[in-house]
C-alpha cells in the first residue's frame, strides 16, 4: 500500500470505532416505528455522542449500533437547534473515545475524512479536502449557524452526525448538510464551536447564546489599514448580510463592513466571536468596530438572548 493511501487507512481506523449508527423512533397507532437514521461518534469515556439535533429531534426512543453491532438504548442529554446539534448518552463498558481536535488550526486546502452511515450503509468512508472556513449555513429552524467548514467530502443521507477527521485521526467537525443539487458543498459545524454547546447541554440540557443577526465571514486585514489603525488583528468578520428585524438591522453596521472588535476586545474568528456571545452579560448595549472601505467606525449593538 502506497504511504498516502496508508495514512488515510491509519486516520480512519483510529476513530472508527467510535462512530455510531443512529436510528430512531416514534408511536405510530401505539406501536413504535422507524423514524429515521443518522451517524454520531462517542467522545468521552463515560458514554456521551455527539450527533446532529435534526436526526433526534421528536424521537420517543433512540438506538446506538456500535461498530461490534452492539445496539444500546440512549438517552438524550440536550439538543441545540440553532447549530444542529445534539449529546446522547449510552451506557455500556468499554467504549472507544473519538480525539476532539483543534478547528482553529485547520487550512483551506487540508485533507478531511468524513465517516457515517449514509442510506443506512454502515461506516461509509469518504474523503475530501476544505474549501472553505469560516462559513455561516442557515440552520432547519431559520437560524444562521456560524463558524461552519465547507468541504467536497461526500455526505449523503444518513451521514448527518458523523465525524470529519484529519490524517492525523482528529476530530475537527461534525458532518451536519449537504446542499441538494450542487454538487461537491458539504458543511460540518467545527468542533471547537461544538465543545462549548456540549458543555452548556451537559451542564443545563440547553444552551445560552445571544443572537446579532449577522450573516458573517471570515476575511484577511488589508496590511495598510491594519498598520494605520494598529490593529492587532490579521483577520476580521465580513458582514455578508443583515437580518431583517434583528439586533443587526437597528444597529448601524452594514453589509460590507468587516468588524474587527466586538465588547471591546478584538476578534479574528468566528468562534471568538460565539464564545463572547455565550456570556450572559452580553445583553446589554454592546460596541462594536468595523472597517468600512478604509475608515474604522464605532458603533453599538444590543444583543438579545435566544435560548434553545
């Protein structure tokens, strides 16, 4: 076997006995009935899953099949609409843990591996490499999911919940869309965004956030504002677009600017920006700075709470 096919073989093979096959169901005329499926993969020794919230959501009675074909009831511990996402709990002996990665140190370009059960064939493997980071994808419930990798690695049906893993065998998303008909989109929540909601779902079944409104994108600093400025950032948020009738629409920010501080503190990522956003002390009124065209503005927002 050639050294680039063995790395692949030697990413996968550490993390697929992690992932499971998920498949849930509800009464139907007082029987219960399959309802569906998807994919998750265990990340703590004790029996918790991650998965996608859309895969659990409704169920009246959810089985685990580990990769020994084990089926496991489990229970759910918190769902979070607004990022898909959501924590199971099994309890059995023996588990095999997935290594929760760094998504921050991810680069467009980088090889992911993506590792599910789409249309009900168990532990699928497919491959790809990212195309994008930093993206926002629109959730079931209307809700804009920011901090999303975008990669061409194959998801279908029955994927959602599944890990993408680097050569290395790390965790760095979990699988959550493909958009139907375009060919080669497929997006995954990054794990950094996904270890704050479990915390919140582990603690409390449900998450804090405050919701802006902004459709957002990560984008490079021109050098020359940066060094006029004295910016301590390399990079900043591009407002893509405004949500009508949110937080962002009666603030003076506007599509086209990039903001480059949020609560007074400088913020480079996405996920920076989400981890300022899960502070309850967040709702109040809130400065923001932005670039717009070669001028840096100051301006407020006053952020409201969406709890799931």
């Amino acid at each position: 076997m050639d050294s680039y096919s063995q790395m692949i073989v030697d990413a996968v093979s550490m993390v697929k006995n992690a992932v499971v096959k998920i498949d849930v169901y509800k009464k139907v005329n007082g029987k219960m009935r399959p309802a569906g499926s998807g994919s998750g993969f265990i990340f703590s020794s004790d029996g918790l899953v991650f998965t996608n919230c859309h895969v659990v959501n409704g169920a009246e009675k959810i089985m685990v099949s580990l990769l020994n074909e084990n089926e496991i009831e489990a229970t759910l511990v918190g769902k979070d609409p607004d990022t898909d996402l959501a924590i199971l709990k099994i309890y059995s002996e023996g588990y095999s843990v997935a290594r929760l990665g760094d998504a921050e140190a991810l680069q467009i370009g980088q090889i992911v591996i993506a590792i599910g059960n789409p249309l009900g064939y168990q532990h699928t493997v497919t491959m790809g490499v990212v195309s994008a980071l930093g993206r926002t994808l629109r959730s079931q419930n209307g809700m804009l999911v920011d901090n999303v990798i975008q990669s061409d690695a194959a998801l279908n049906p029955g994927n959602s919940g599944g890990p993408m893993i680097t050569t290395e065998g790390n965790v760095v998303g979990v699988n959550t869309a493909i958009i139907q008909g375009a060919q080669g989109l497929s997006f995954s929540v990054d794990i950094n965004t996904a270890k704050e909601i479990a915390s919140q779902l582990i603690a409390n079944g449900k998450v804090f956030k405050a919701y802006l409104g902004f459709q957002l994108q990560e984008v490079s600093i021109n050098s020359k504002i940066k060094h006029h400025y004295h910016l301590p950032n390399d990079k900043g948020l591009f407002v893509v677009n405004v949500e009508e009738n949110s937080p962002a629409s009666r603030s003076q920010v506007l599509p086209g600017d990039i903001i480059v501080s949020f609560n007074n503190k400088p913020v480079q990522s996405l996920h920076q920006l989400f981890k300022e956003l899960t502070k309850k002390e967040i709702l109040a009124i809130t400065d923001i700075s932005v670039i717009r065209h070669t001028e840096l503005l100051n301006v407020s927002i006053s952020p409201v709470a969406k709890a799931a």
